[in-house]
C-alpha cells in the first residue's frame, strides 16, 4: 500500500511540474510562432503594395482584385534602362509644371511616379507645337540650370622647389563634367515582366500573391486576402484647392486567418490584447438575424477585428501598414 502511495505521489510531482512548465513555456512558444508567421504574412502584404503602386503608376488607379493585378504583373512590360536620371530640384520643378497644365487641377498631381516625371520631360522636349514651343523654351532653361555635375577628383603630381629643394608636390583637383539635361536625356526602351523588375525573383510565384500565408478554409484552402480599392474626396480645403479624387487601396488578413492552429487559449489572450490596448484592428457593423445594424445606447454596435492591413480604403494614409 506504501509503495503505490510512493508511486502515485511521484505521478502527482511529475504532473504538476509539468503543467507548471506548460504555463511557463505556452506564452513563449505561441509569441515565437506568432511573431514567425506574421512576418511572412507582412512580407506579402508589402508585395502587394509593391504590386499595386506600379500598377496604379500605368493605370492611374489601383487594381480592385488580384485578377487584374496579377494579370497585370503576368503580361505588363516596362520601360527599365534610362541615361538620364532627374534631382530632386528637378523633380520639383516637374510637378510645377504638371500642376500648370492640369485643368482642372488634380488632387493627385502632387504624386506621381519618377517614370510619369521622365515622360513629361520628354513630352516638353519633343513638343513640336508652336503655341507651346515659348513656354517649353523656358521650361528647359529652367531644367537647365539645375543641370547634374559628375565631380571626378584627380591627383596633379609636380615638381617644386621650396627653399631651394625640390620636392614633389601631389594634390587632388576637381575635373567637373557638366551635362545639360536637354542633350542629355532620353531613355532607351528595354521591356522586362514586371515580376522580373519588381521582386527581383524570376521564380517568384505571383499566383501565391492572393493567398493569406498559413491560412486555411473549412475544405483545407488558402485564403484569399481582403482586397479593395476605391477613390474619395480629400478633405474640403484640399478639395478646394486641388480639386478631384483620391485613389486608394486596402488589403488585409484578419489574425484568426493565419494563426489558427496555434496554441487556442493563447490566442484568444492574444486577440482581446489587440482590441483592449492595440491599435491592430478593423471594425465591423454588428447585424441582427435581417442583416439590420444593432443599435447600442452611442449608436451603432461595432466589432472590433484584429487584422493586418495595408492601405486604407477610407482615408489617405500613403498606403502605409498597420505593423508596428
């Protein structure tokens, strides 16, 4: 009787021990986890900005699904070798003139491509219409005098004499080669697959573009991340002055999607961490069983979704991520 008390007592040292490791080592375990899957799950939400921004750029819009964008990544081809390459100053003096030629004027003439700016270089330098060959003129001059300089430093090596010796004296001299923009720039048209251009991976799978990394439905298939884009209003005063709309894009994955089969009870930690003290989070219209919003004593009720995101389809926020 002795010896299966003894035996059972060391099962109940062994069990405790245990389940005091387990407290102990889950939360490590599941951060581990969490932070490793969030990472590739990042990673893909900025090749889908990379992805959306060189559409826009040809389109002047963002793709409203991956169909289009992946199709567009597939098939596009894009202008990739050029001899001259705009200053900052230049640039600047670009968007001015593009401003000056946009009736009415466009919120978005104050963002545009550095591909968009060598175009409308071109266009200035080849215009052959008279009504326009004045205001080119100066146009040019004033890119002119912005010109780049390559400063190339060279050592002068000559023989002098100080108090009556002669020494060898070795200095280094600025050789400037000035080169004016308007016989300088032209672009030669080499045309690449922008999958090529834009990651860097001629392997890089685009089809895999649309899936959330370690996701799963109910059938066992990757899901799709949510993607969106739209065009708003700037704010009154922009609006006022600028005129026009806004494009603008969002694409996420809620955390559930991508970190399910993680540690459960370590995750619903997680996820009431995020809507109580986080900012990672999107909100949802809670409905009743007619599809009506529910109505709280403040108004609408609201869930509160933690997710990943970048982009955002109801304000302009430079496309930015909701990562830390």
């Amino acid at each position: 009787m002795k010896k299966v008390l003894n035996v059972v007592l060391v099962g109940l040292v062994i069990a405790l021990a245990y389940a005091n490791f387990s407290s102990v080592n889950a939360p490590l375990d599941f951060d581990k986890k969490r932070l490793e899957r969030d990472k590739v799950v990042i990673e893909r939400l900025i090749d889908i900005r990379t992805a959306q921004v060189e559409y826009r750029a040809q389109n002047g819009r963002y793709a409203a699904t991956f169909d289009e964008l992946i199709s567009f990544l597939d098939d596009s081809m894009k202008v990739v070798n050029k001899t001259y390459i705009l200053n900052d100053k230049q640039l600047a003096l670009v968007r001015d003139f593009k401003i000056e030629d946009t009736k009415p004027k466009d919120a978005d003439a104050m963002f545009f491509s550095e591909d968009e700016a060598d175009q409308i270089v071109l266009n200035i330098l080849n215009d052959d219409n008279k009504k326009n060959q004045q205001k080119n003129a100066k146009r040019i001059e004033r890119l002119d005098a912005l010109y780049r300089r390559d400063t190339t430093w060279v050592m002068n090596v000559e023989t002098v004499v100080v108090d009556g010796v002669e020494k060898l004296d070795t200095t280094m001299q600025p050789v400037v080669d000035a080169t004016m923009i308007a016989d300088a720039f032209h672009r030669d048209t080499i045309r690449l697959a922008y999958v090529d251009t834009l990651y860097h991976n001629p392997a890089y799978d685009i089809q895999q573009l649309r899936y959330i990394p370690f996701s799963q439905d109910s059938v066992g298939q990757p899901i799709e991340f949510w993607l969106k884009a739209d065009s708003i209003q700037p704010n009154a005063q922009a609006n006022r002055k600028a005129g026009g709309y806004i494009q603008v894009f969002e694409a996420r994955a809620d955390f559930v999607h991508y970190l399910k089969g993680l540690n459960e009870q370590e995750l619903n930690n997680y996820l009431l961490k995020v809507v109580t003290s986080g900012t990672e989070y999107r909100e949802e219209i809670r409905m009743d069983k007619n599809g009506e919003p529910l109505m709280g004593a403040n108004g609408v009720l609201k869930r509160l979704i933690p997710c990943r995101k970048v982009g955002d389809v109801t304000k302009n926020n430079n496309n930015a991520g909701n990562w830390p």
